[in-house]
C-alpha cells in the first residue's frame, strides 16, 4: 500500500489563524477562554467558550461570503492547506472528506429564534436554507475548490473529522485516490451550548483536562484541513511531506449516548486497531495527544486505556486544555496540533494542568516540552461510542 503522506495543513483556532499560530499557542500554553463575545449564550451563565477572533478573507476560492461561519472557517484552513501543499487550480482528481457536527445550526438557529414559523419561512433566503445542512460545507468547498472525486460528510460527534481524515487516508493508501481533502469544522451554536449544559458538563472555569479539579468541558470552534497524497504522486511532483497517516482505528462501543465504556475497553480497542493497521508495536508511540475533554468519566476510562495499550504510557496531553472542545472539528484540529510537535520538535501541553488525580496515572505535560516525537498517536471518543484513533509519525521515523 501507499504511504499517505500529509503535504499541506491549515488551520483557525482560537489561538489564531494558521499552522504558526497554533503552534506558537500550544509553546506557549496560552488558554482562550473567555465569556461569548460573537454568540448570544442565552440562558446560560457564568460560561467559558473559546471562540475565533476573526475568519480571514484570504486566498481565492469563490463565492463563500455568504456561506455559515463553519463553512467560511474550514474555507480558510483550506486555503493554507492548499497553499503549503503547492496546489493551484481545479483538484479534478481528488476527493473531499468533511467532519461537522453542527455545520450551518448557528446561522439557522439565529434567524428561526426571531420569527414564528410561518414569518421564518416566509424570510429566510433559498441560498441559506441550501447552505445550513450538515452536507452542506463539504459540498461547498468541493464546489469552491473543483474537486472532481467523491465528496463525503461524515458526523459522528466528536470524532467526525478523526473519522474523516482516517477515510481518506484509507482512499489514498489502497490506491482508491491520488489525492483527498480532509479535514473538519464547527462554530459555536446555541443548539450545543444548551445541550452540554443539560448534561451539566460545562466548566466555566474552562477546560481542564485530566486535573482533579476538573468540572467539565469548554466548547470552542475552529476548522482544520489537510492535503494527503499518495507518496508517490507526491515526489513525481517534488512535494515533501510534514508526516505521514500512517494508521486510523475506529470502534462504535454500543454502551450509552453520552458516557463511555467505565474501563476504556472500546478506547483500548480503538488505540490497538490504529496501531495494527500502521504495523507498530505499542512502544513505537512517543507521544498522546489525548481526547481529554475535562469529563470526569471520559478522561478516567481514557487513562485507562492508554494503561491497557502500553502499560506505562507515553508522554499525553489534550490541547482542549487551551482552545476547548471543538466537536466535529476537535480531531482535525488535534491531528494539526500533533504534526505542528512532529515538525517542532515538541510536546504540546496540558494548559493549566496543576492537581493530579490519583485514578490518571498519566505524564500529563503540563507546560510545552522539547522531545524528538518520531511516531504520535491523536485520539477522538466520541458520545455514542464513536470512537477514532489516528497514528501520525515523521517521516524520517517510518
């Protein structure tokens, strides 16, 4: 099989616009949170959020001014990813793989809250009411970009855009595609907010990931999109590569919407399935880029796995702990923070990371640490079991 090797990464986060910016947050352990500033919380107080500052209007992919703040987000990260990877022009041959979770609710949502029903229906625009469904960010930047393969959306919580980027690595390793788009994007929404609150899992002291005075999460918003090419096309055209895809692991637990298995046995079974289809052992994984959502259940029953996989696991860390949750976004976003410690020569920390919790036996990296990181693993367990594992490693190190 061909190697998947990543030629282009781009990203908005809440420590700013593009790969530099990211990785200049994460060295530094900057945390974004703060009260909404763009998005009416509603009901909701005392809230933490990290949300972007500004979408940039940059590069020249058509006809996206219009579009909902996730699809102009993803646009952005698009355009760097493009440029980093050097292509320009119609992608007639690659194909598109999108994670989303709430795509156009935000835009939606904020109209139908100001009108009844029939005054909504009778004002809300044709283009806006196409652009608002969860396909619909996908189906738009391939229109934007001129992508001429299959063009996918996949929405598994959490997970969706770890799903996303393993699927088309896949598609680019069996020889399926040259070339994919993948990556993922979410905003901000009421929808969301009032639904993790619900659940009574927002911490409004932002996220703190494996600490012991953890109270739940941070939602924030962000896209992350990646170029993955099959070595060989890559090097017939003089392209290098950031690091390689080298293995992708997905499980679906079947135990409970919102909580996941107490012992991590679907976690483990994730991280194993990832590290079987890179053909590495265990102890190839210098570094974890954890989940770690701040949730008392997830982050014990993640520790656990990591435990049952290596026995005394590598160096991890959750970049939740600086720009929060960014749902179908979270993996992508993750998977760009684990390239930029491959390229950087760094482990990312866990921002804010002070008091251990005696059942997470973890070197949590509480402040950004030189390391060589030859092979990675970034992982994304989703509610619903929807559970993703991505192993990403230098090239130098396969």
């Amino acid at each position: 099989m061909e190697q998947a090797w990543i030629t282009g990464v781009g990203v908005v986060s809440p420590l700013g616009v593009g790969m530099a910016a990211l990785t200049d947050g994460l060295r530094a352990g900057r945390r974004c949170f703060g009260p909404p500033r763009w998005l009416d919380p509603g009901e909701l107080v005392d809230l933490a959020v990290a949300e972007v500052a500004e979408i940039p209007r940059v590069g020249s992919l058509p006809g996206l001014s219009r579009h909902p703040r996730a699809t102009r987000l993803a646009r952005a990260a698009l355009v760097e990813a493009l440029a980093q990877a050097g292509l320009d022009g119609p992608l007639g041959e690659a194909g598109l793989f999108l994670g989303t979770s709430t795509a156009g609710t935000r835009e939606s949502e904020g109209r139908r809250m100001k009108h009844d029903a029939d005054a909504y229906w009778s004002s809300v625009p044709a283009w806006e009411l196409l652009s608002s469904p969860t396909g619909a960010p996908a189906a738009t930047l391939a229109r934007a970009a001129g992508v001429g393969g299959p063009v996918r959306t996949v929405s598994t919580a959490c997970s969706s855009s770890t799903q996303a980027l393993g699927l088309a690595a896949r598609a680019v390793r069996s020889g399926r595609l040259p070339v994919a788009i993948a990556g993922g994007t979410d905003s901000l929404c009421q929808l969301t907010l009032a639904g993790f609150g619900a659940l009574r899992l927002l911490d409004p002291a932002g996220c703190r990931p494996f600490d012991a005075r953890r109270a739940g999460t941070a939602l924030g918003e962000g896209a992350a999109m990646f170029v993955i090419e099959a070595a060989s096309r890559a090097r017939a055209r003089g392209a290098r590569p950031l690091a390689v895809l080298a293995g992708w692991g997905a499980v679906a637990e079947a135990h409970h919407p919102v909580q996941p298995e107490p012992d991590g046995a679907g976690a483990r079974r994730c991280i194993e399935a990832a590290l079987a289809d890179a053909g590495l052992p265990a102890s190839a994984v210098d570094y974890v880029n954890a989940h770690g959502t701040a949730t008392p259940a997830n982050d014990v029953a993640e520790a656990r796995a990591l435990h049952a996989v290596f026995g005394q696991p590598p160096p991890a860390s959750s970049t939740k702990s600086q720009i929060g949750h960014l749902l179908g976004a979270a993996g992508a976003v993750e998977a760009a923070a684990t390239v930029a410690a491959l390229t950087g020569g760094f482990l990312p920390p866990t921002a804010g990371w002070a008091a251990a919790d005696p059942e997470i036996d973890l070197d949590v990296v509480p402040t950004a640490r030189p390391a060589a990181v030859g092979v990675a693993l970034s992982t994304s367990f989703a509610f619903g079991g929807n559970d993703a594992c991505l192993v990403l490693a230098h090239p130098e190190a396969l």
